[in-house]
C-alpha cells in the first residue's frame, strides 16, 4: 500500500479553511484516495445519512495535487480515517512552504507525513491515520438518490444568513417548496409562543441524477430538518460557493454546494413532525 503526491501550494489555504468548515459536521473523517486514473478523492463524515448529518465532499486532484501516485491491493484505492483537526494543522504549516509532499508513512502506526520545503528548513508533520478496510470503504459510499427537482439557492450567503437567525428561535425548520405560482422556497420555525415564517421568491428549478431539465415543479416539498445540522451545513458559505442547490427529497434534505475544484454535499435526515 503506497501513496505519494505533491500538495498545490496556492491551495493550502483553501484546503485548510475547508477542513476547518467539516468539523462542523464532526471531529473526524474519512479520507478515500482514488486511482490514478480517476479525478476526485473523496472526503467524508459521519458515514450514516439516515441517522445524522452527513457530508460528502469531492477534491478534483488536478487542482489540489500533483505528480498523484497511488498502489493498494484493492482497486488501487485507500480508505483513511483521520481527526481533521490534525490535518488542517499540517496543512495550515504548509501555507509558507515552497513544496510539500503528502506521502503515507508507517511509523510506530500508519500516518500521512507532510514533508514541507521552506526557503530556511524542512519540516516534517505527521497526521495519525487507521486504514480502514474495503467493506468500510463501500460502507461510505454516498447514498443513490432517484431523480427529482430541486431549486437553485440564490442569494446563497442572504440565505445562510436567515436560516442562522431562525437557529436561535426554535430548533426544527420547515422547509418547503412551493411550485403552485412562482418556485418559493419556505423556511417556517414554531414554537409554544412564537412563529417565524418567511420566504425567498423566484427561484429557479434544478434536476438531480436527470439528463432532463425543467422548467416547472410537479408538486410542492416539504420536509422539517434539525436546524442545528442546517446551520452547520450552512456554514460553507464562507467558503464563497459558486453555486448551491437544495433537494427534498421523502427521507433527507440534500443541500449541495460547488466551487472551483471542491463540491460538497450535505444529507439532513428528515425529522418526524
């Protein structure tokens, strides 16, 4: 089992305030390294969509590395589970180097070493890792969602916004789409004494796992989600995304995030009203 590359310097900072943006998920992670034919690695946490709140981030290695190599007995992939804390750590040392090489190490237990080459010294730091088995890596696999409509979350950051103000309110939000005149999509938090309710109008609609594109909802969705995993969700936005999209669908809510080389996906499990 052997893995090496070089790690993109201009990267470091993004990649480490990423790290930074997942332990809002949790402390710990799933590194899945790919062959080198494929274009993405893959970082995880909380490997049970239908328990907790899960996330599922795709790196596009021709971003965030070079001169990839990778060797394994099964399929040439590699499982890592890791504190990302330790990682972010080990690459935030990186943010000043002139090259760094991220290679996995056996010392008194398996690691990932960042061999950093400044203009003055080479440092080396090394982030604890337990290999995690085949089975373990199908395990993490995200779930296969059916086709269906979503709407495009436009102004993301004003949305992010709202929905960490409604956090403090109450703890479950409803949310639901409505297609019946334009696509609005509704956040509602009630409590014993008190109802908050608003909505973002004009949305656009955007197809999941469809080759078809539509310009209308069949029926309005709706689904009441924990606010905490919403709002740890919504902390990505301080990561600029590009785009993002949210999809109902009968047993989770996924919230997906795109921005250059890095997309995220968040699965909320729906609550029971």
């Amino acid at each position: 089992m052997k893995f090496r590359t070089l790690l993109v310097v201009n990267k470091v900072a993004l990649f480490a305030k990423l790290l930074s943006v997942l332990q809002k998920v949790d402390k710990s992670a799933f590194l899945i390294l790919c062959s080198e034919t494929e274009e993405e690695i893959r970082l995880v946490t909380k490997a049970d969509a239908f328990q907790g709140l899960y996330s599922s981030t795709l790196l596009k290695k021709s971003e965030f590395f070079d001169n990839y190599r990778i060797e394994s007995k099964y399929h040439n992939l590699i499982g890592l589970e890791f504190q990302l804390s330790a990682l972010e750590d080990a690459i935030r040392a990186s943010s000043n180097a002139a090259g760094v090489v991220m290679k996995l190490s056996k010392k008194e237990q398996a690691c990932i070493s960042f061999h950093i080459q400044t203009l003055t010294s080479n440092i080396i730091q090394d982030v604890p890792v337990r290999v995690v088995s085949p089975a373990q890596i199908e395990e993490l696999a995200e779930p296969c969602l059916p086709p269906c409509s979503g709407v495009v979350l436009s102004p993301f950051q004003k949305i992010a916004l709202l929905i960490e103000k409604f956090r403090h309110v109450s703890q479950p939000i409803q949310l639901t789409v409505d297609s019946s005149n334009s696509i609005e999509l509704h956040f509602k938090c009630q409590s014993e004494t008190l109802e908050v309710e608003t909505c973002i109008k004009g949305l656009k609609i955007v197809t999941l796992n469809s080759e078809e594109s539509s310009s209308q909802m069949e029926q309005s969705k709706s689904a009441l989600v924990d606010g905490k995993h919403l709002s740890k969700a919504l902390f990505a936005t301080c990561l600029l995304p590009q785009r993002a999209f949210c999809f109902i669908l009968s047993n989770l809510v996924l919230l997906h995030i795109e921005l250059s080389g890095i997309d995220i996906s968040y699965y909320l499990p729906v609550m029971v009203s």
